[in-house]
C-alpha cells in the first residue's frame, strides 16, 4: 500500500514537472518577438542553432556535474537557467541578448532533460513499475505537450505585452522545480568516484554502441524521428506565412500539439506493432510533410495535425524501446549521448529549414525534411529490419558490457 502511495505521489509531480516546463507563454511568440526587435530570418535560424550547439557543448560536462550533484539537483539548476534565459531577452532585447538567451536554455535541457528521463526510468523500476514505462511516457509526453497547449494562448497574452508574457513563463518554471523538490527518491543513486576519469563513461558508452547494435539504430531511429519531424520552433513564422493574422498563430502549435498528445497518450496499445509497420509510419509522416508543402496553406494545417499524430505514438514507442534496451549502469551515460546526437541533428533541422527560407520560403525547408523522413522510414525496412525484435535479448547482451566502478547510497 505504501509503495502504491508512493508510486502515485511519483506521477503527480513527474506530469506536473513536465506540464508546468512547457507551459511557458513565451513559446508561439519568442521566435516573433525577436523578428519584431530586428532579427532577420537567416538570423532567426542561426539563434535556434545556437540551442542544440549548447547541449553539444556542455551535455558531457554537465553529465559529469549530474553525476555529483544528483539528478534531482540537476533538474533545478537546469529550470533556473532557463528562468534567466527568458528574464535576459525581456531585458536585452537584442541579437546579443536573444543569442546569450538561447544558449543559457541549451543548458538547461543538458540538466534538466536528461536526468528527469533517468530518474523517471530509475524511479519507476524502484517501485516495481518499470512495466508501466511505455504508459507512464506516453502520459507524461501527454503532460508536456499539453503544457505547450496552454501557452499557445501565449499570442493572445501579448495585448499586455512581452513583459507580462515573461513573468507568466517564469512563474510556470517556478512551479516545475516546486514539483521536482517534492519528488521522493528511492532508487538507489549511482555514483561516479573521482577516481573514475570521464574518459571511462564515454569508452562504456561507445562499447555499447559498437557491440549491441539494437541500442545504436534504436538511438538512430528515435533521434530521426524527433528532430526531423520537429517544425514546434518555427510553426509561429510558418502559420503567419501560409496566412494566419500574428494574434492567432497560436491555433497552430495547440492543434497540433493536441494532435501529438493524442498519440502520445495511446501509444501504449500499439506497443507490440511490427517494425516494419513503424518503419512504414515514418514514411507516411515524410509524405504528410510533403503534402503541407504542396498545399501550402491554412488548411493544410489537418495534413500537419495527421503527421503529428503519427510522430506522438512514434516518438513513445522508439524511446520507450531505446530505454529499455539500455542497462541500467550506462543509463546517464547513454542518454547523454543521445542528448548529444538529438542536437547535432537539430543543427542540421535548423540549417535546413534556414536554407528553405532562403530559397524564398519555408515550405522548402519543411519539405526536404519530409524527404529526410521518408528515407529514415526505407532505412529502417531495408537495414535495421527485425534486429531490435527481441529486445530482451539485447538487454542480456549489453550487461556484459564493462561496468562503471560505481557504489550505491541511499
């Protein structure tokens, strides 16, 4: 009964964490409010490089620094410099200002988002609820996605002004570390020794790549299809370019976040689906793309809302296989690595959907991203295949990896 209690206090605060994170008002509008300051769109796209190169550029010092602190602890610095990011480009309002902005957020998705997975993961299996993990992911991307449906509103807050839009977003944060703080660990917490160099967690981590290839394209896969399908940064300029008046691009990121929350919140029961019918379904999310693009216009937007469906199961689906193929000692190690390949991919969203932009509009961008997908989606029919069918087997073979010299604490 104590352990159910527990197991129920757990998911209260993990789906508050995630909806109060993304229920920042300043989410349709920051790309905007930084247009409206003088921003041109090659510099729009460069800015939101400079997130994803952020993470690339602290996620291994700063997993070192989880590995001390605690990930709790981790996730609170993180919602901090996010909270300071926002309160920067209030007050600086300008290319300096927005760029510094952008990388302080970066940061905090190296704290934050990473070490709020593991602990999810950790959490879950110290109360004997790691069987739920598809479920409990599905809900608490549902958490997430419907935080940024609240602050699709964020458009309409803007009759009182960015300022206001600001401290809205910074109170919302303050309620997520609120929910971190009430968290209650169980799990025990592993610890690096100083006399373990930083060196070993990355040979750990690329011998797992190397020798049990289901983790590796799972990585692949999962990373593919997040980053590639990923439009939620520039849906504010798009819907003003296929003709939504500025006050209301906010319909955009609430349709079809409500879209992807769906899927999200049914993924579970197309957990046990072939590969090749995922395989099959992120084609299908490339030729949605296409189909935008075709069409170009507010009505175009249902074709946007199908994709996001698909991307919402596909999503929790791939990285529910991805962390259970992974052991449990490796676990921060690994997904800092996929925190590092997830940027490095959203890099190279950023520089497409910027080079789409200069061709003239951004429906170019979004289409070379469809095509990405499509062949992400022939990929993984014609060479990934069945090998991750068993991902049982997968996890044995990963444990025999060489183990990190860790001790567990209370």
């Amino acid at each position: 009964m104590e352990n159910k209690h527990s197991l129920k206090r757990f998911l209260r605060n993990i789906y508050g964490y995630g909806f109060f994170n993304k229920m920042t008002l300043l989410t349709p509008v920051y790309a905007l409010f930084m247009q409206a300051n003088g921003v041109t769109d090659a510099q729009l796209s460069s800015l939101m490089m400079l997130y994803p190169i952020a993470i690339l550029l602290t996620q291994m010092p700063v997993t070192k620094i989880t590995n001390r602190i605690g990930r709790k602890y981790a996730v609170v610095i993180g919602q901090m410099l996010k909270a300071l990011a926002f309160v920067i480009w209030c007050v600086v309002p300008t290319l300096s200002g927005f760029a510094v902005g952008m990388f302080l957020w970066g940061m905090q998705f190296a704290f934050s988002e990473i070490a709020m997975d593991a602990l999810i993961y950790d959490e879950l299996d110290a109360r004997h609820g790691r069987g739920a993990y598809t479920r409990v992911l599905g809900r608490y991307f549902v958490a997430k996605a419907s935080g940024v449906a609240v602050s699709a509103f964020g458009s309409l807050a803007m009759v009182w002004g960015y300022g206001w839009v600001t401290v809205a977003s910074v109170v919302a944060l303050g309620l997520s570390v609120l929910c971190v703080l009430n968290i209650r660990q169980m799990a025990p917490v592993v610890v690096i020794p100083k006399k373990v160099r930083f060196t070993s967690l990355m040979r750990v981590g690329c011998h797992l790549c190397m020798t049990v290839p289901c983790i590796l394209n799972l990585m692949l896969l999962s990373l593919m299809v997040a980053n590639f399908a990923y439009l939620d940064d520039y849906l504010g300029p798009i819907g003003v370019a296929i003709g939504l008046p500025m006050n209301y691009v906010g319909i955009m990121p609430f349709l079809l976040l409500g879209c992807s929350v769906l899927g999200q919140r049914i993924a579970y029961k197309f957990a046990r689906i072939s590969n090749y019918t995922i395989y099959g379904a992120i084609c299908a999310v490339g030729a949605l793309f296409g189909m935008f693009c075709a069409v170009y216009s507010v009505a175009a937007i249902a074709l946007l809302c199908a994709a996001y469906f698909l991307v919402g199961v596909l999503n929790t689906l791939l990285y529910s296989k991805f962390q259970d193929a992974i052991p449990t000692h490796a676990r921060s190690v690994l997904l800092s690595f996929y925190s590092i390949g997830s940027n490095a991919a959203y890099v190279m969203v950023c520089g497409v959907i910027g080079l789409g932009s200069g061709l003239g509009s951004w429906r170019w961008g979004v289409a070379m991203l469809g095509a990405v997908l499509v062949w992400t989606g022939v990929w993984g029919a014609l060479f990934v295949r069945n090998q991750c069918a068993v991902p049982n087997a997968d996890v044995r073979a990963a444990n025999t990896a060489p183990q990190i010299g860790t001790n567990s604490v209370a």
